[in-house]
C-alpha cells in the first residue's frame, strides 16, 4: 500500500518530518510517500495562501506518476481536500477531520491548538464542513507561526502546552487536537494537558487511509464528488514541462529620472 501525504507549504523541512510522523505509526508494508507542492507558499496562514496552496496540492497529486492507495492532505483548515476527492481515484483523507472524528471516540468533547490566531476561523469553518463542530469545545492559538514551531520545537511545545491546559481547565475539554501540520512530532506529557490525550491529526489520517484502504472503500462518486466534467482546462496540470516553456519575465523598466 502506497500513501501520499502531501505537504500544503513548500517548506521542505516540514515534508520531512510528516514523512516521519507519518512512518511511525505506518503498518507493516504501507510507504509513505511525501511530496511537497512545486509552488506556493513557504507556510499557510490565511485564507489566500490556503487557496493558492490547494491549487498546489491538487497539481502535485497529479502531476506524481506512480500508483497510490491514498491521499492524505496535510494542512489543518485548509481548502482543497473536496476537490482532491473529485480528482484522486482513491480515499482521500484531510489531517483536520481525521484528528477531529478521532477526538469524538475519545472524549466528550476536544479543543484545538493552532499556530496563529488568524487561523481560528477557518479551523472553524472545516470543523462545520465536517460536521464535527458541535463537539468542539475551542479553537485555541498558541500565537507562534507554522516555520516558528519548526525552527524552535521546545518553545513550541511550550505555547502549545500552555493552550492544551486552558482548553481543559477552563473551556471543557477532554481531548487536545494538534492543529497544524508543522506540529507533527509534537509530544506532550499528561501533566502538560491536565491529563487530557493529544491526538494528531497526521497519525489519524495514516490509520485511516490504511482501514479504508483495507475495507476497500473509497470517495463516493454519487453527485457531490463525482469527476468533474470533461471540458478544457488551460494549463492544467502545471506540469514541469509547461512551466519550462513560460518565457522569463522582463525586468521593470527604471522610472524616468525628473530634473
């Protein structure tokens, strides 16, 4: 079994550590395969770099040219997954589901601890999307950006920490979700989380692409995720060859002096 976790930034150290995170929980004979779109941005923390870097995600799944079982996209709150799902002939998991559908087994209700808190409504927004809002007790910013939380990983789990244990003192929450990408590998002890266990949206998403894998099962194609029409795309995908052949952009031309 062949799974493709695809990064959502173009931040190749985080690439890796998913591959990793995702590696070790992985079963017996499942590769994981990480690939890291060819454009976008370096960290996704709004709503514009989260469109761009759907667009990203969806031409590097296409563009990738061996056989795969599954697809999991590794961005929390980002857009995309719904249009992977029209595309991709197999599952397709988002890590932002997948942690929150894990939480409900586990606790009558979790909260969520993000990168910045410019990214609380859109985690909101999937969460509603999913159906899975009503369990969610809070969405919670640690203040500290997605490249901050790879460069500095002890002050990162610092924040985090701080966050799981207000979401369980004071919001009501039995379960942590990790909300980003970038915190996977993150560990957190039980006295750091009030006793609450953490759950990793990345390490769900690989279990359960494997089971939905191994029950056979995959996206619908009834109505909503059915292949999208057949019609003329320009440029799509955007292959390395077709980008060989964009002609090099002129430089500016230098303002006319004024005496």
């Amino acid at each position: 079994m062949r799974i493709l976790v695809v990064n959502v930034n173009t931040s190749t150290d985080i690439t890796r550590a998913l591959a990793e995170q995702a590696r070790t929980v992985a079963r017996p004979g499942t590769e994981i395969e990480a690939l890291t779109p060819r454009f976008g941005p370096a960290s996704v923390e709004g709503n514009f770099e989260s469109h761009l870097a759907a667009v990203a995600v969806m031409d590097r799944v296409m563009t990738y040219d061996r056989p795969y079982d599954a697809v999991i996209q590794a961005g929390f709150g980002d857009h995309g997954k719904e249009g992977l799902q029209e595309l991709c002939p197999t599952p397709v998991i988002d890590i932002t589901e997948a942690a929150a559908h894990t939480a409900c087994l586990l606790g009558h209700r979790y909260s969520v601890v993000t990168s910045l808190d410019r990214t609380v409504p859109m985690i909101w927004d999937r969460l509603t999307l999913a159906g899975v809002s009503t369990r969610c007790a809070s969405v919670r910013a640690s203040g500290l950006g997605v490249l901050e939380l790879e460069s500095d990983p002890t002050a990162a789990a610092q924040a985090v920490a701080q966050q799981a244990r207000a979401a369980v003192e004071q919001d009501g929450a039995e379960v942590i979700v990790l909300g980003c990408g970038g915190m996977a590998g993150m560990e957190l002890t039980s006295e750091e989380t009030a006793g609450a266990p953490v759950v990793d949206g990345l390490t769900s998403a690989v279990a359960l692409a494997e089971s939905l894998v191994g029950l056979g099962l995959t996206t619908s194609r009834v109505r909503t995720f059915a292949a999208p029409r057949p019609k003329p795309l320009t440029h799509w995908p955007l292959s390395p060859a077709l980008e060989a052949q964009r002609p090099p952009v002129a430089p500016a031309a230098a303002p006319e002096s004024r005496l």
